[in-house]
C-alpha cells in the first residue's frame, strides 16, 4: 500500500463512518442526509454557546483564568481525543464565539449574536463556583479512559 500522498476516498469514507459511529449518529444513507449531518454538526456549537449564553449567569472576574481555563481544556481534549474527534471539534465550535473577547476587534461592536444583543447574555443566576464544578465533571467525563 503506497503509503504517500493524500488519504484514499476509501480511507476518508471509513473515517467519517467510524466518527458516525463514535458520535451516535447514522451513517448518512444519502446525499441530502449527508447535507443536512454536515451543516448539523457544522452549526451544533455555536447554537450551544448562544443556548449557554442565554442561562443567565455570573462570570469568572478574571479574564486570564478564563483564556488559561479555556487553553489547558481545549489542549486536554485535543491529547486525549486528537482533532479530528467530534469531542474535540464540538468543544472548539462551542467556545470559538467568545474568542472575540480576547482578539482585536473588526467591528465596533461584538459580532455573535449572544454577545451583541443586549439582554441575551444576562448577569446573576448560576454562581461562578457552580459552573466550574459542572465544567469540571464534563471535563473529566470527556478525559476518562474507557
Ligand atoms: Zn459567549
């Protein structure tokens, strides 16, 4: 087997099965499901992130442990899962929006519609103590050997 080059349609085909399977999800039958899986997948984590922005709650006063946190979780994942894992991308495309809290900005105001729309992204309910003990059991979930 030429060992070189690109991977085989073959071996992309297999991949994508394999990655189906590991997400739970069916292997597309056609074009149009496999459409409507990609902009699925493609969409799921910014939806999540607008979904996790409207929960009202309070922020970690700290905006370098955020960016630490964030860091050192999302390179965790990417040892244990590698970067083609739907962990690994699920958790990047959830949490890719804040990233215009801490990169130059290209507009005046923010851009994700959470973060722009005022009373969207809404202050008080869920403690900052509590939503590090919820991301540190889903971390340690996803970090588990099975
Ligand atoms: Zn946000």
């Amino acid at each position: 087997m030429e060992k070189a080059g690109k991977p085989t349609v073959r071996q992309v085909y297999a991949l994508a099965a394999a990655l189906c399977e590991r997400m739970g999800e069916e292997f597309p039958e056609s074009r149009a499901a496999a459409s409507e899986l990609i902009e699925r997948l493609r969409t799921l984590g910014p939806v999540l992130h607008a979904l996790g922005d409207a929960i009202p709650h309070r922020d970690i006063p700290s905006r370098k442990f955020e960016v630490g946190s964030g860091v050192a979780c999302a390179l965790a994942l990417l040892a244990r899962h590698g970067p083609l894992s739907p962990v690994t991308i699920g958790a990047l495309a959830a949490s890719v929006p804040d990233l215009e809290h801490v990169l130059p900005r290209i507009s005046d105001r923010e851009i994700f519609p959470s973060h722009r729309f005022r009373g969207w992204h809404r202050e008080g309910g869920v403690p900052a103590w509590a939503q590090l003990v919820a991301a540190g059991a889903i971390l340690a979930l996803l970090l588990r050997r099975e």
